[in-house]
C-alpha cells in the first residue's frame, strides 16, 4: 500500500494529548522565569509577599517543576494508549501451528 495514503488514514491526536502537553509547556515556562528572574511576582503584581525572603520563589519552582513533570508524564501515558491502540492486532495463529511449533 501507499504509505502517504496510510498517514491520511491515521486518526487525529486526541485532544486531551495535546491539552497536558500545553500544560507541561506552560509549566516548564513558569518554571524557567522563576529560575531566570525570582523576583518577576513582585514587579508583575507589585505586591512581596514573601517580604523578600525567596520562599515564594522556590516554592513556585518546586510546584512548577512538579506539575511539569506530572502533566508531561500524563500526556506521555496519553499518547501510549493512544499509539497502542493504533497497532494492528495480530491475527489468530494458523491452525495446527501453537507455539510450541506443529502437534505431535
């Protein structure tokens, strides 16, 4: 067969797929501009409420590292079941042929 014709066949990605993936981005954003520029809460929202100790910081490091690990480890188990589905089954095994090769 055509394999060009076989990619158009290929159902689409399922949504919830892409949707943990945005997720593990996002994640992995907020995670690099905490590392990159701590102090990014107060000039965004001009409050401190960690009073400048960095606590908030880190705690927003360790909650976006977490979460990035876990949206990326969900869309990961998504696409799996999603690829597993997509593989042929294999057929029934020819008769008189088991696994252990012809009866005797």
């Amino acid at each position: 067969m055509n394999p060009e014709a076989d990619r158009r066949r290929l159902p689409r990605t399922p949504k919830r797929v892409w949707f943990l993936t945005g997720l593990a981005l996002a994640s992995a954003a907020l995670l690099i501009l905490t590392v990159l520029w701590p102090t990014w809460i107060e000039k965004a929202f001009a409050v401190d409420p960690d009073r400048g100790d960095g606590s908030l910081e880190w705690i927003l490091t360790s909650v976006a590292a977490l979460t990035m690990v876990g949206f990326g480890w969900g869309a990961r188990v998504q696409w799996r079941r999603w690829t597993t589905r997509l593989q042929p089954s294999p057929g029934p095994e020819p008769s008189g042929q088991g696994a252990g090769g012809p009866s005797s």
